[in-house]
C-alpha cells in the first residue's frame, strides 16, 4: 500500500516550486491564485527571495503548503494515495489532496494558523530544542519535573524528540537531558514554542476558522498529529485538526501505525527528505520515494 507523506516548517528552500511555475500551465494559475488569495506575491519569495524572508512563519508555512498542494495536483493521476499523513503544517497539505480541503480553503487555514502562531510567539518568549539518543519516556519524565512550561512536542523518530516551552525552561531541560545522556540538546532557530500550551491563543483563533469551514468526506484515511491512529470521519478530523497546534505531532507512532495498517512504500510530496530520513530511522524495511512527475 502507498503512503503519501507532507513535510512540514523547515523543509523550506529558496527556488521552491519554480520548475512546476515554469513547465505546468495548473501550477501557474494555482501560483497566481494563491498570490491573489495571501494579497502579496509569496511566489517572488519562493523563487528568488531570500532565505531569511522565505524563514518567516507567515511566509514559510503557506510556501510549503503551497509546493505540496500543487505538486500533488500535477501529479495527476499518478497520485494514488492508499493512506495520507503530514508532519504538523503538513496534515493541512494532506488534507487538500486526499479531497477533504479544497485549496483555497487550505490555503486561507494555513495563513490564518501562521498569523496565530506568529502572534502567539510574541505573547510570550519561548522555543523548541531537539533531543537525540535519549529514550522518549526519559525526555518526558525529566520535562515533567521542571519548573515553567516545557513539553514534548515531536516524536519524529526512535533517538529524536523535539521538547517545547518558555525559554528558560527549554534552557534547564538541555542541561538536564545532556547530564541524562543525551548526545546532543539543541536549542533550535525557532520564533516559538510550537505544539505546547503556550500555543492555546492561537488554537482558539485557529478553532473558529476551521469550525467554520466545510470539510468533505476523504478520498482516503489520514493519521493524524494527535491520534496516530486512521480517520475518515470529516468531524473527527475538524477535531483533531483543532488539537493540533497545543498538542505533541506523534510522528513515530503515526508511521508504526500505517505499517501496520499496510503501508509499504512512503512516498514524501513537497520539498526536501526529511520525512523519507525519518520514515526509514521508523522502520528501515519500507521503502521511501519522493513524488516524481512522469513526463
């Protein structure tokens, strides 16, 4: 069974989505589309911006959305998803292409969920770090005693969790896991505390655009961030969808599950290979691919 798989923030690279601009007449007009629908040319930013400008939140979410979505598109019929998942932003991404979303719609829910976070961020100052060779019930147990707000936010893979929080506390924490044994605790070049409580402000505004926006039955299950588990249901995915922004994005768990729902090969639609790297440390016996354009 093919997996389909959505990368999320940080996957982002300057000249992103230029090749499907210039050779495919659907890219365009979705391209321009969205220039019209976001009310600035993110397209200039995508494709000769600056790595800086394309590392905004309000930019880099709608830009990686947009790669996904479209690709997707002009894929065709070659797109075949038995299953879909994305990586936190990504989730909106698979959304669009497994019918539940249509794009413009994705589209607007992606840009309002970057401008919450965004606001968000600047409430209160906060971060994410990565934690890697420590086991998860470790990282959550030591999290658990610190003072202040610090979570567990991304399991990605076996030896490598993401923690969540105020500054201070994420500070403690990569001192307190490195004296626990971790290789390696990085705080990360991120606005916010992304997937923690400190993101409720922007999940209540989040809340009220996606409560007020028709979610079709999909094409194919999802795992989502939250459940891990498969959803078809359009009301329970509105739900977990909501859940999302505070809640840890249980990459590994999602992965095991689709294997074992019968998941063989993942194919990753968007920019780079992150998730390919991730699925492979998750179970190095499927096999990974990134979506190609048959000419």
């Amino acid at each position: 069974m093919n997996a389909y798989i959505f990368p999320g923030q940080g996957a982002q690279f300057v000249g992103m989505g230029l090749d499907l601009y210039e050779k495919y007449p659907i890219a365009k007009e979705l391209f321009e589309k969205a220039n019209e629908i976001l009310g600035f040319r993110i397209t200039d930013i995508m494709f000769e911006g600056t790595a800086e400008a394309l590392k905004e939140t309000k930019v880099t979410q709608p830009a990686i959305f947009l790669h996904s979505v479209i690709l997707s598109k002009v894929m065709g019929d070659a797109f075949k998803p038995d299953m879909v998942a994305g990586h936190s932003l990504g989730e909106f991404s698979a959304l669009v292409a497994n019918g539940v979303l249509n794009f413009e719609d994705g589209l607007k829910l992606v840009s309002q969920r970057a401008l919450a976070m965004q606001k968000a961020c600047e409430i209160q100052p906060s971060t994410m770090a990565a934690v890697l060779a420590l086991a998860d019930n470790v990282v959550e147990e030591i999290c658990e005693k610190i003072p202040g707000i610090v979570v567990a936010a991304n399991y990605n893979c076996p030896g490598q969790l993401v923690i969540s929080g105020e500054v201070e506390a994420i500070n403690i924490a990569c001192e307190q896991l490195k004296a626990a044994g971790a290789r390696r605790a990085l705080v990360l070049p991120v606005g916010g505390a992304f997937h923690s409580p400190l993101m409720e402000p922007a999940r209540e505004e989040l809340a009220a655009a996606i409560e007020n926006t028709i979610f079709a039955k999909p094409l194919c299950p999802i795992y989502q961030n939250v459940t891990t588990t498969a959803v078809v249901d359009a009301e329970e995915i509105k739900k977990n969808l909501i859940s999302q922004l505070t809640a840890p994005v249980k990459w590994t768990q999602s992965v095991q599950n689709m294997i074992k729902d019968g998941a063989t090969l993942f194919t990753e639609v968007g920019p780079g290979k992150v998730l390919q790297g991730l699925v492979k440390k998750i179970d190095s016996n499927v096999e990974v691919a990134s979506a190609i354009i048959s000419e």
